[in-house]
C-alpha cells in the first residue's frame, strides 16, 4: 500500500475536468484507489465522489493506492497534480 499527500495546486480547485482527469486516470489500473480530506475518504475511479470532495486550491488530500500496480497508479495520479492538470503553465 502507498500513502502519499498530494496537493490541489491549480487556482481552480477540483472541478469537473480535473474530476473526469482523474476518474479517466485512475480507472486504467486495478489498484484500489482512494483520495481523502479531512474525514471524508472517496474512491478516485467515482466522479461524484471527488466533486463532492470539495477540493480547492492548496487542499492537501491524501491518496491511498493499493493493488497489483500500485506504484504506476500513484505515480499516474501524482503526475495529474503535478501538472495542474493543464490548466495553468507551472
């Protein structure tokens, strides 16, 4: 299992695009993932789920990866973050 701490860095927060980036992301390994804030756990491959995270700019959220590909899966996910999901330039 890999636990890591991703933060929202694009001004936008999550909102629909990023949402469907993720979900699209997520859903092309087997591994369970799980995206969490505050109290509230949701899986990543659940559109709604991760709207109604309500994640806005600088929330850190704590990913959950678990699974046969694992690695590759957080590291996917990660890369999304990363780049802001390519909205903004860096």
């Amino acid at each position: 299992m890999i636990e890591k701490d991703i933060t929202v860095t694009n001004r936008a927060g999550i909102h629909a695009r990023p949402a469907a980036m993720i979900v699209q992301t997520a859903s092309r390994f087997e591994s369970k993932i799980m995206l969490g804030k505050d109290n509230e756990e949701i899986n990543a491959k659940s559109i709604m789920g991760i709207i109604t995270l309500g994640a806005g700019y600088d929330t850190v959220l704590k990913m959950r990866v678990e699974g046969s590909d694992e690695q590759e899966a957080a590291d996917a996910l990660a890369a999304l973050f990363e780049k802001r999901f390519q909205e903004e330039s860096a």
